[in-house]
C-alpha cells in the first residue's frame, strides 16, 4: 500500500489518510510528491487519468484519489480497527462532522492554511472573516461532549477518522493562537501529544521546501 502526499508542513489534505493509518497501525510506504517544486505530482495523474491532487492511496491495482475515499476504504478493509465508532448514533455524529469538514469551513481554510512549523497571528480584520468557523467548531466538539461515548481523549473516545479530518484544524488553531472552547484545547492538546502527529511535525520541520504563498498568511511570531 503506497500512499502519496505532499508538503508535510502545509499539505492538510495529506495529513489526515496520513494519521489515520498510523493511528490504526497500518503499514504503507509514502512519497512526498512537492507539487510547487516538481511536476512529479502531474505526471502521477497523468498516469492514473485522476487530478493531480494529494493524496492518492494506491494498492495493487486499486486508485484512490480522496481522502475521505482513502479512509473510508480502509475502515471497511480494516473493520477491526475500529476508524468509525460502533455505536451508530455516534458513528452518524461522527460520519456528519468529517463530511461537514471535507466541504466546509471555506473561510478558515482559506484564511489560516496550515503551517506545522510556524506561529502566526492575524489581523483583527482576518479574525472577524472567521469568527463564524470558530463558533461553529465550538458548537460541533459541544455535541460530542453530550453524546454517549467510550472513555477517551478524541471526538469519540477513541482516536477514528473524525479526529483525522479536523487535525489540520488543531495546527491552524493552535499555530494562528486562536481560541474556540475548552473542550476544543483539551481535544487538541492530546491531538498534538501523539507520537505520530509529532512525527509528522519532525519531518515538517526538516523538510527544505518553502512556499511563499502561504507563508504570506498571518504575521510570524
Ligand atoms: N478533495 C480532496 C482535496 C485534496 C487537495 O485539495 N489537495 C491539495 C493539497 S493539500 C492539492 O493536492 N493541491 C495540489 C494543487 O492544487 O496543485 C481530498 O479530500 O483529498
């Protein structure tokens, strides 16, 4: 199983199939594909007819292009692992949020990318523009507070997909200093404190590419 990505300093995308696998230890080999920097990436979806985004999941002869594809394929190849709670009114809870993820949140996407690597602080202007996503997410982890749910530090008790879906959200806010509920602290807090999410930080801090672009979001700390 080979799963290729981008930057880990700023490929959000990248990072969520990424944990997932390793949260529920499953092997795979990985290539960084750096698409502003070679055009290694275009030639992959020429290859496959897919558009040349990250990540692809390849295995045998099977593609996967999507990240919510990529994990949802593998908790049905892996059911033993457990990537999607048990207990179906949570797993709705749980299926509703990532899915609220991959097509949401536009304006802190757009206003905060991630950048593992950096502190960042925005204007009060920037701050307004995605004072609405804030309030949103708060609302979100105050479900998850209510719903019944196993012991444990993530949104369902155990790490699964939806806390894959939103770790890039735990980089965005922690790295931009933003503020959404003490539940959202104590989720990201045990979010950042995982061996792979800091194995993931180590390689974005060792990687030699910077992109200029998105580095020209928010004032460094
Ligand atoms: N819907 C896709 C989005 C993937 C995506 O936007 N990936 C970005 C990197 S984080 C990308 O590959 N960008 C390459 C480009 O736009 O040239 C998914 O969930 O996998």
């Amino acid at each position: 199983m080979h799963l290729y990505i981008a930057y880990k300093n700023y490929s959000s995308w990248s990072l969520r199939p990424w944990i997932a696998m390793k949260m529920a230890s499953i092997e795979f080999e990985e290539t960084v594909l750096p698409f502003y920097h070679s055009n290694a990436l275009d030639k992959l979806a020429e290859r496959y007819q897919i558009p040349a985004q990250v990540p692809v999941l390849v295995e045998d002869n099977t593609i996967i292009w999507d990240s919510l594809a990529i994990m949802e394929t593998l908790a049905e190849q892996y059911p033993d692992r457990n990537l999607w709670p048990q207990e179906s009114g949570l797993r709705v809870l749980a299926r509703c949020a990532a899915a609220e993820m991959h097509s949401g949140f536009m304006t802190l996407r757009s206003t905060c990318p991630m950048n593992c690597r950096k502190q960042k602080r925005l204007t009060d202007e920037k701050l307004a523009l995605i004072e609405g996503d804030l309030i949103r997410l708060a609302e979100l982890w105050e479900h998850f507070d209510r719903a019944n749910k196993p012991e444990g530090d993530f949104l369902c008790g155990k790490f699964g997909i939806v806390d894959a879906m939103y770790a890039p959200v735990m980089w965005r806010i922690v790295g931009y200093g933003l503020d959404v509920s003490p539940a959202f602290s104590k989720w990201a807090t045990a979010m950042q404190a995982l061996p792979a999410m800091q194995e993931w930080l180590a390689a974005a801090q060792d990687e030699e590419w910077t992109i200029e672009a998105y580095e020209a979001y928010g004032e460094d700390v």
